[in-house]
C-alpha cells in the first residue's frame, strides 16, 4: 500500500496539485480594508504572493485592520466594478487598488500558465485541459497569439466565461478594463514598496506561483512584440511600459 502511495507522487514539474490544496486549506476570498481599500487580483500579475500571504496569516493582517470577504473561485478576479456592485455594504466606499504588469512578460506568463495548469493532476483529465493543452502545445507561444491563435479567437475565450458561472473577465482582458477611474495602480516591476505602503502593511518577501521562464524578451520577434504592442496598446500608454 504505501508502495502504491509514492507511485502516485510525481515530481514532474507541471504536475503540481497546489491549486486544490489552497482551495481547501485557506479558501478563496476578497481582500480588503473597511473603508480604505480593496484589492482587485489582475491574473498573471503578482496578486497570488500577497493574497496567499494574507490568507495563509489571517490573525496577523486581521490585527491591521485587513479583512477578509469570502467568494467563488470564478469571482476572485473579477473587475473593480463588478466586485463593488456585488459586495456593496462591504466595498462600496473602499478605493480599488491593484498591480500591472508589463504586457509583454504577462502574455508570456498568461501562456505558460496555461499549459503548465492544465496538466496538473487535479485538472488532467478535464475536457478544457485537453484541448487548452494540446492547442497550445500545437501553436507554440507565438502563433497562440497572432491574429486566430488560442487566445486570439472570441469564441474560445468566451468558452472561460460561458463555462464559469460569475466570472465576468475574458483571459486576454487589457489590464486596464480591471480598472474604474478611481482604481490606484502599482507596477508589479518596480512599484511593490510604494504597493504595500499605500496598504499599509508590510512588504511580503517570498514571491509564490511563479512561472519559471528566462527573459521574456527571448521569446519575441519583431512580428509578436509589435502585435502585442497593438493589441494592448493603452495598456502600454496608461502604464508607460515598453518592451
């Protein structure tokens, strides 16, 4: 029995059962301060090492006022707007706040992500896990992102939200459509201190669900970067990134 016990254990690096894990350890959960804040979770950027940080040491950041709003899942990244009409008691008057990243590296993420989750054990043997899977191993980084590609076409990104019941984001959202105009906004690349003093509480050290990748840079040709540049264009402006 135990035999059979470690057999089952893999080691494989896309094969990480850490998604089922922190569902049921510590749950899922709008963060937020009565009254100042809340945190609106952009996918692919950052959001997971502080979040998981809070939730991981409730009793610590509850004595600093941080609380903690339980949700589904499919609601955790929802936009600024959509979480504030829901929850008005509890967000209506607290500033959004979130963190950007530049659009180029969070692309490379987005993919990696991607094809990395989908053969996790606890999401192998789904039917989108197949088909993201296969489909983004078949196209390459490059092609999943040029004009028909995986995250390209409409319907497939419909498929996220026609499929998840409250989620409301399309995968390959601009980052600023996250945003209302009273959202405050920090570089994930340079900006954390001035994140977390405008929280007010202290700066995480370790840095959690990271996709391992070398430079995003040499992932790119000239075609990719400018179609990247196009397609997520005021992100660029808004948040005065380049490549």
């Amino acid at each position: 029995m135990a035999k059979d016990k470690i057999i089952k254990i893999s080691t494989h690096p896309f094969m990480r059962n850490d998604g089922n894990y922190r569902q049921l350890k510590f749950g899922h959960f709008i963060i937020y301060k009565p009254s100042k804040w809340f945190f609106v979770h952009i996918p692919k950027n950052g959001g997971t090492s502080f979040a998981g940080d809070v939730k991981r040491r409730r009793d610590f950041y509850e004595n600093m006022g941080v609380h903690l709003l339980s949700t589904d899942f499919n609601e955790l990244h929802n936009q600024a707007h959509v979480l504030q009409e829901k929850y008005k008691e509890e967000l209506l008057n607290c500033t959004p706040v979130c963190l950007t990243r530049n659009p180029w590296s969070r692309c490379l993420s987005l993919f990696l992500f991607n094809l990395q989750a989908s053969v996790r054990p606890i999401n192998i043997r789904e039917e989108w896990a197949m088909h993201v899977h296969t489909r983004l191993s078949r196209e390459g980084f490059k092609t999943s992102w040029m004009p028909n590609g995986h995250f390209r076409e409409e319907n497939n990104m419909q498929e996220g939200i026609r499929n998840n019941p409250n989620r409301t984001w399309l995968e390959n959202s601009p980052q600023n459509s996250w945003m209302n105009p009273f959202t405050k906004h920090f570089k994930l690349e340079s900006e954390l201190k001035e994140f977390y003093d405008y929280l007010d509480i202290p700066q995480i050290k370790k840095h959690k669900n990271k996709t391992e990748h070398h430079d995003y840079h040499l992932y790119y040709d000239d075609e990719l970067r400018e179609e990247i540049g196009k397609l997520y264009e005021k992100d660029v402006e808004m948040f005065d990134y380049t490549f």
